[in-house]
C-alpha cells in the first residue's frame, strides 16, 4: 500500500537548502504492518547550531524583518492554496507513517492545516500595539504607546499524533508575528513535515524563515539548551515538558507547553443518549484514542450506567479497524509497538489493581500495531485508569450517584486540558462547565478545536494558549515607549 505514495527528501531543510547531518539514522515504521517505509538522519548539536544560524540570519533580515504585514500574509495564502493543490498526497503521507484513517486525515488533518494557515495569515495585518495615558504623568506631557515585536527564533517541537496540524498551531502564529521558525518534527512522523517544507520553499518565504531538523529526543533537547533560541514551543508530554522547564533556567527562554490530558466525558441523566452515547466513543476512539483532549474519563449516572457503556461498546464495534490506507477504516493502529505494549500494559496493570474490563483490553490481529476499543471500569481513584494518560483507545468508566460530586469527580486529576459535558439543561452546562478544571469544555459536542478560540490546559496539562489572538501574546514581546512632549 505504500508503493505510490510519493515521499518527500528525508533530510534536514535549513536556510531554504535539503542537507545531511546527524551521525545516527531513524527508522520510520508503517504501523499498519510494522514494516519499514524509511529512515531519516537525527540531528546533533552540530545540525541544530546551523538551523539557528540560519534562522537568526533571517530573522534579522531586512527582508524579512521590514516585509510589509500584507506581503507576509500573502504568503501564507500561497502557503495555505499549495497545500490544497497538494491535499491528497499530504493525507496519504499522514496516514502512513502515523497509521490514522485517510477518512480522517483527508478530512480533519489536512483541511485543518489550511484553514490554520488562513487565519493566521490574517492577523499579519491586524497585530498592532495600543497608545497609551500614562496615569502619573500630566496627560499633555507625555505620550505612551506599545508596539508588539516578534519575539525571535522559535523551536517548535512536536508529537506524531497530529504531525501536520500541531505544527501548523506553531508555524502559523509564528509566522504571522514575524517570528523565524525551526521545527522538530516527531521522529515516527518526518514526512508530512518535510512536504510542508518543500511548499514553504514554493510558496517564496525567504531562506532560514523555515528551518526543520529531524531527529529524536536528543535532537529536542539540544534545540531546546540553544542560547540562539528565543522561544520553545513545545507539544507533546507532560514529562518532556517538565523537563523542558528544567532545560530552560539558565536563560529564560520563552517556553508554551501543549502536554498531556485525561479529560473526562460527563453525561447528565437528562442527556440525549441519541447524542451523547456516539459523542462519547468518538471522543475516545477518534484518532485510536491518540488525541491529547481525548475523553478518556466517562461519568455517567449509576442508574443508567450499563446501558451507557453497552451503548458505547456498540458504537466502537462499527469502526472497521484497519490500515489507515484503507479508505474504509475507521479505527487506524496506534503508532509504534512501544506505544501498543505500553497501553496494553496499562491496561493490565489496571486490572491488577481492580479494574474490571468490560470489552476490548487486547491487541487486535497479529500483525501491526492495532487495539480493540477498550472500556475498563473502576471507582477507584488512585486506579491507573483512573488516573494515567494511556493515548490509546481505552476508556476508564465511573459511574455517580449525586450530581452534586461530579464535578468534584471530574476535577480529580493532575491534567486539566478539557471537558465533555452532555446535558439538555442549559443551567446545568453553565454551572459544570464554570466549575471544570479544564482549558476547554465542549457541552453536547466533541473534539472540534477552532483556530479562533483559545486552546491550552489547566494544571500539569501545560502553560498558556494555542490559537486565536491569545497564541500571538506568545510570539511577541510587548515594548511601552514613554516620550516627555513638552520639554
Ligand atoms: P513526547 O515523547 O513528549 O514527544 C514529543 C516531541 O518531543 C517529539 O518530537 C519528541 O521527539 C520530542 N522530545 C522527546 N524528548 C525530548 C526532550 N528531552 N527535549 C526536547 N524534545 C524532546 O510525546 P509523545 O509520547 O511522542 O506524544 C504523546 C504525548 O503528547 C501525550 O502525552 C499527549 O497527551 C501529548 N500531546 C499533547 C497535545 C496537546 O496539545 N496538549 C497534543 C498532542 C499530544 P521524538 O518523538 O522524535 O523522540
Ligand atoms: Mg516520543
């Protein structure tokens, strides 16, 4: 199934140049067969050091420095119509090497890194400071204003669950600030990357306002320790991303952290169960599980819990599984075999310690990286069902009595990234979604992020926010002139 995809150059993209370097090669895996489709160099010290040049270079570049706001946004139009004109190939190189279904990429990954591109591209026009009264000086004496400037070069680094369009998160508001860019794709992941490169290159961005490494976690860490680097933009674990924290002490580089989740799908007795049973597989299943605001927590109420779940176990069971290539599937393999042993794991941990199974638990065929839509059940809090990240299609029910504890049940965990509401009361919605511990919370609706609305998580789900006005706070720096008038 791979024979007529077309793969971009496996190699690094720096200052608008394809290049080798790195002393170590990655294989990169189709998760569908375990077979190998590729490998890529891993970056060293020495690869990363040229990206920042590079990006430092352009960055201080007239050129790209003083473009006017309507020339950068007409690029990223460029940008955002190439990768139309290239849609079909760029679906089909994301369900490759990630394993999603082309249903869902074609559909949900690639139209979402268009219209990111769009959006932002707007904002190159409409980023602008405020003029100011100064409150302890005569307002006739002084004028004030600010200005936002780009905050510099910018590491964005991401995972291989959505490859294309969390980089899209980072590149977009990056660029439309003016910020130069180097991004580290996931090392399971290279290829939708390395074509995005090859269309920012068309599209006429200078050399070095794009740069991308390839490599592994090394790689990461070494972008990450750069005193040429301004900001990290990172996605990915809540592990990594503490360690990034660590990394970054000794300068104080600007650091946003997309981390992880175990965001819970709360279902009211007065929902619509035409509604709210599908909403909560999806909001499990999609992506097999692999999405960081999946719902991976249900509460739903005692007397009508089996019910619930024997509706839900339904719905997975009409996702075909399969390879992602397959224009039928729906439920694609998770990325690696380390990602399936550690669910499978988890999940028999969670058994050790009480959990009961109610469908799934187990590998799926025996070739490739596949899981059955799981549903363990506990009320257990300190089970790790309850309680861990598994990003996988495994679902962790807990039933409730009193409407009064969810919340409270909800709240119950270390992430806080989002929330899954059901209910037919608008009164209800309002009260649970104000006492949520959650960046976002979706009432009778799942999974649809939008670039206008900010996204990002409470407590160890990470550090400010993604998208709309509230991303470009952190790809700018804020500077307040003072000017005495009278003197
Ligand atoms: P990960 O191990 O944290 O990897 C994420 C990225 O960081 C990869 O590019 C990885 O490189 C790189 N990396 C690894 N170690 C690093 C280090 N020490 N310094 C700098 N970079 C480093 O995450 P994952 O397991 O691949 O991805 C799944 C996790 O991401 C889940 O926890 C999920 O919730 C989270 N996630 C969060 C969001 C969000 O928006 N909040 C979205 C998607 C995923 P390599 O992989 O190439 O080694
Ligand atoms: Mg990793």
């Amino acid at each position: 199934m791979t024979a007529n995809i077309e793969l971009p150059p496996s190699q690094h993209y720096i200052n608008g140049e394809w290049v080798g370097g790195g002393d170590r090669v990655i294989p990169v895996i189709n998760p569908a067969d375990g077979t190998q489709i590729g490998e890529i160099p891993s970056g060293d010290q020495h690869t990363v050091g040229a990206a920042v040049s590079a990006a430092r270079a352009a960055f201080h570049n007239p050129h790209w420095r003083n473009m006017p706001p309507m020339v950068r946004e007409g690029l990223m139009h460029r940008l955002a119509s190439l990768i139309e004109e290239n849609a079909s190939q760029l679906g089909q190189i994301e369900s490759l090497d990630n394993g999603k279904p082309i249903a869902f990429s074609s559909s949900v990954d690639v139209p979402m890194t268009i219209t990111w591109f769009r959006y932002f591209a707007g904002w190159c026009s409409k980023l602008s400071g405020k003029s100011l009264s100064p409150a302890l000086q005569p307002l006739d004496s002084h004028h004030a204003y600010t200005r936002r400037q780009p905050v510099g070069v910018v590491g964005a680094i991401v995972p291989w669950n959505f490859p294309l369009v969390l980089a899209a998160w980072k590149l977009a508001p990056a660029l439309a600030a003016g910020c130069t860019v180097i991004l580290k794709p996931a090392e399971q992941t290279p290829y939708s990357a390395l074509k995005l490169a090859e269309l920012i290159s068309e599209a006429g961005f200078p050399p070095g306002v794009f740069n991308l490494v390839l490599g592994d976690g090394q790689t990461g860490q070494a972008l990450v320790e750069h005193p040429g680097i301004n900001k990290i933009s990172f996605t990915g674990s809540t592990a990594v991303g503490k360690s990034i924290v660590r990394s970054v002490a000794h300068d104080l580089k600007r650091v946003t952290l997309e981390l992880g989740g175990k965001s819970p799908t709360i279902i009211l007795p007065d929902a619509d169960m035409e509604l709210a049973i599908p909403g909560a597989a999806q909001a499990v299943y999609a992506n097999a599980g692999q999405i960081c605001f999946a719902g991976t927590r249900l509460f739903a109420p005692r007397k009508q819990f089996d019910r619930i779940l024997e509706g839900i176990a339904s719905v997975a069971e009409t996702f075909k599984i399969g390879p992602g290539l397959d224009p039928e599937t729906l439920l694609g393999p998770v990325v690696s075999q380390k990602q399936m042993d550690g669910i499978l794991a988890r999940v028999d941990d969670s058994v050790r310690h009480g959990a009961s199974l109610f469908t799934g638990g187990t590998r799926h065929g025996d070739s490739g990286y596949f899981i059955s839509p799981s549903i363990l059940v506990t009320e257990d809090r300190q089970n790790p069902a309850f309680r861990e990240e598994f990003f996988g299609p495994v679902l962790c029910a807990t039933p409730y009595d009193d409407l009064n504890d969810v919340a409270a049940l909800a709240n119950d965990s270390s992430y806080g990234l989002a929330a899954h509401v059901y209910t037919s009361s608008l009164q209800q919605a309002h009260q649970l979604s104000n006492s949520l511990d959650a960046g976002t919370v979706w009432v009778n609706t799942q999974l649809s992020p939008d670039p206008n609305i900010p996204f990002g998580g409470f407590k160890q789900s990470g550090w400010g926010r993604e998208n709309a006005e509230d991303a470009l706070d952190h790809y700018t720096e804020t500077k307040s002139v003072i000017m005495k008038v009278d003197c």
